[in-house]
C-alpha cells in the first residue's frame, strides 16, 4: 500500500469496488438470492473503505521515541471481518434438517475480503477475485442443475381396510427407485392403517416436484390420503 495516497487513486478504488460488487450483486438479484445489489455494494464499500482508511493511517504508524506505545492499524480491517462474521452467521437458517443461507454468508464473507482488495490497492487481486466469483456463482450454476445428489422425504398414507398392504407399498416404492429407510404402521378406526415411509433416493436439485409414483399411489383403489413431506 502506497503511504501517500491521492484522492484519485481513493476514487479509483472505490470504483473498483462499486463495479465488482455490482456484478456480483447483480447476479444473485436476477436470480432472487439474497444479499442482492445493494447489499453486495455495501459490504465490498465498507470493507474498501475500512482498508482505504488503514492505507491513510500507514504514515502515522509506529511510534516517537519517547513513546511506549504503538499503534497496528490493520486491526481496522480485521475488525471488519470478524463483523462480518456474525452477519454472515445471521444469514443461515435451519428449517428441521434443512439448512439454508450459506452461499449466502459465504458470499458475504468474499464480498469484504474482495472489497479489502481493492481499498488496499491491489486491483488485480481484486479483479482476479471478482473473476473467480462470478465463475463459481455463473458458471458453476449448472452443476447444482444437472448433479445428481441423495435426496431424503417422507411419504404418509392413510389406507383403507380392503386398500393395499404395506408390504405391496414397499415393492411398488422399491421399484420406483426409491430406497427406504424405515417404516412405522397405525391402526386406526375400522381396521385403517396409518403407513409412514423414510424414503431416500437420487435424483436432480431440479427435481422438485411429486414424484410420479406418489400420484400412482394416491389413485389407486383403497387410498384414502397421502401426504409428501420432502
């Protein structure tokens, strides 16, 4: 970092930062994310800003001679990330084993350090940065869309007397690709039965609707409810 810092290369940098953290904020808006364009700028401004103003205090570091103490002004910018830590941290959300929020935080967290680039001066740091982001979070995309992963639900069915029996459920769901886990039976009034599956299987993150053979239970004769609980 140069000690003698023009108020053109301050403007220089904080351009830097408003148009990396724009392309970054811009693409997780488009796609309905959260920490959208103006929440990408602000975090990158304030860490720029942060390491801009560490870059102005460099000429009055160290100390006099008669002077014990001593000043670290890179606290300034650490400060800022360990902020940052806990607002990445209120990012994420857990919803019973679902855990959500977490690209979120972590593009948090890339968005100070790559704002401390740029405040600091180094811009091809900063442009190398914002390269490899909107990499990960453009190109990469497709990956989420065409990898398959496992996937866990849980299938509740209300059958009727004359209905079919569990151990026909679990051939048709076998058959059906899905793997389960465990089985728990109820009965109910006039002989019903309450038949809950913990079933996994593989399958796209684009997957998400009811798998067809959920549908096939749900009509054939006998069922009297059905409940899909991804």
């Amino acid at each position: 970092m140069n000690v003698d810092l023009s108020w053109q290369e301050i403007a220089w940098r904080l351009l830097w930062t408003v148009l990396a953290g724009g392309m970054i904020g811009f693409n997780r808006e488009e796609r309905g994310h959260a920490a959208g364009l103006r929440t990408a700028i602000l975090v990158s401004l304030a860490a720029s800003i942060a390491m801009i103003q560490a870059n102005l205090l460099l000429d009055a570091r160290g100390k006099a001679p008669e002077s014990f103490a001593s000043m670290d002004v890179l606290r300034l910018p650490l400060g800022i990330l360990s902020g940052m830590g806990f607002i990445g941290g209120g990012a994420i959300l857990r919803h019973g084993k679902r855990v959500t929020g977490i690209t979120t935080a972590a593009t948090l967290w890339f968005l100070t350090i790559m704002g401390l680039c740029f405040g600091g001066g180094q811009i091809v740091l900063g442009l190398a940065a914002l390269g490899l982001a909107m990499f990960v979070l453009c190109a990469l995309k497709w990956i989420d869309r065409v990898m398959v992963a496992e996937r866990r639900s849980r299938l509740s069915l209300v059958v009727a007397a004359d209905g079919p029996t569990q151990e026909e459920l679990r051939e048709r769901l076998t058959a059906a690709g899905f793997a389960i886990a465990s089985c728990r039976a109820a009965y109910l009034e006039n002989q019903t039965r309450r038949l809950r599956f913990a079933i996994r299987w593989r399958a796209k993150a684009s997957d998400t609707g009811v798998p067809p053979v959920v549908s096939e239970l749900a009509h054939r004769p006998g069922m009297l409810q059905v409940w899909w609980h991804p």
